[in-house]
C-alpha cells in the first residue's frame, strides 16, 4: 500500500496568530511581552492600532462603539497576516518568516473574535488562537487604577465588563484558551505560556 501524498496545506508550516483578549487590566500586554520574549515571536500591541479619534474617545471616558472598532479589528487582522509573512533575522545570516505572532485586543464580542477569525480564510497555513485572561471587575479596577499614562481609566473598566460576551462552550472547545488572570503578574505570565505550549504540542 502506498502511503498518501501530503496536500500542499499540509506541508506548509502552520503559523499562529495568537491573539491576547480580555477587558482593560486583565493583563494583555504583560502577557503579551512574556510570551514575545518566551517564544521570540513578533508582537503587535493593540492599543497603538486605533486612530487618533478613538484614543481621544476613549481618554474622554466613551466607550467605543461597534462602528469604532470595525477598522481596528480588520487592521488588526491584516497586519498580523503581513507580519506573518515578514522575514526576520536569525541568529546566522539566513532569515525565514515567524511561525506566529502575538496581538493584543481586548476582542470583547463574539462578532470582533469573528473578525480576526477570518485571517483563516483563503490561507489554510494560519491558525487563530485567543488567549483570554479571566479576573473580576474590581480586580480590574484596582489595576487599571494603578496604571500610568494610559488613556484608559478605571470608570471605564465597567463598560468594558458591559460590552464583554465571555467565550461560550463552543469556542472554548475550539480556538479559546481560557486563562485563570486573578493571580499576580508571573504567575499569569507562566499560567498563559503554558497555556500556548501546551495547544503548540496538541495540535491545536
Ligand atoms: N496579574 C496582575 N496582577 C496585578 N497587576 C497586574 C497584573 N497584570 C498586569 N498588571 C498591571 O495592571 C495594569 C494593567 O495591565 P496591562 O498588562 O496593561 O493590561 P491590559 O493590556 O489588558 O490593559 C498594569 O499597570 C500592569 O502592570
Ligand atoms: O490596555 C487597555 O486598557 C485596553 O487594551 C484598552 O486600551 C482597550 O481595551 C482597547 O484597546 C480599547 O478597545 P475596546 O474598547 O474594544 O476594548
């Protein structure tokens, strides 16, 4: 018998796009730089992805709408896929394409976690994970209160919380890492990065 030819998607290296969710405070861009310098991926940080206009919403203390985010979510989307296939220097003088790349967005809804899903489309290679950070509003609080020079602010922490549509069975089942973010900061560094290896080895 002979054995089957492997597709040409099958041969390709899979890349990730591994995308760190969760309201404002839950830690994204902590766990975002771990995992940058854990597993020496590039990493795209949401917030510097808005326009102007939202920045100066948000520092207004208004919650963005869905018609705010549409454009982020998509630019988002779009720039992960390019600098999936950006090359980056090695070590030697060769240089080759990452095998994923690490985003920060808050991707509160369903439909915005839908959006980046799509990066999926007409490129079989790339594989879409959520890493999203679980902690209670009031721990939120405390840390968004104690954050400097971020144009988020604490009173926003409850809109955030209003506008979160938390991961259902089905999408934990499937692409949604769920992520105990109660602890301290290395603590849910390691509990994330765990995490990731860990859907690296399954397959997922
Ligand atoms: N697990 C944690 N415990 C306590 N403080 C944290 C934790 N993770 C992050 N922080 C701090 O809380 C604030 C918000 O964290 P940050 O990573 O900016 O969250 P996000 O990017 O989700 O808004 C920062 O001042 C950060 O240093
Ligand atoms: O660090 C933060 O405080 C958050 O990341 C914050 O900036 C916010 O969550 C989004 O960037 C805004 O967009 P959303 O309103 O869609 O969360």
């Amino acid at each position: 018998m002979t054995a089957t030819a492997p597709t040409s998607a099958s041969m390709e290296q899979t890349k990730h796009i591994w995308v760190i969710t969760g309201p404002a405070g839950c830690g994204k861009t902590s766990v975002a730089e771990h995992l940058h310098q854990q597993l020496s991926l590039p990493y795209l940080e949401g917030d510097t992805f808005h326009t102007p206009e939202n920045v100066q919403k948000m520092a207004d203390g208004q919650p963005l709408t869905d018609a705010d985010r549409w454009d982020w979510l998509i630019l988002l989307r779009e720039q992960s896929i390019l600098t999936l296939s950006k090359p980056t220097s090695t070590s030697t003088t060769t240089t080759s394409t990452p095998s994923g790349v690490i985003v920060t967005c808050s991707a509160l809804k369903r439909k915005y976690r839908d959006v980046l899903r799509i990066a999926t489309y007409h490129r079989p290679d790339i594989k879409v994970h959520f890493v999203f950070l679980q902690a209670s509003e009031s721990a939120l609080m405390d840390r968004v209160r104690g954050r400097q020079n971020h144009y988020m602010k604490d009173y926003m922490v409850h809109s955030q919380f209003q506008s979160l549509e938390a991961p259902m069975e089905d999408e934990l089942g499937n692409d949604v890492l769920a992520v105990d973010a109660s602890g301290n900061s290395v603590d849910v560094q390691n509990l994330a990065l765990s995490a990731v290896s860990k859907a690296l080895k399954g397959g997922r």
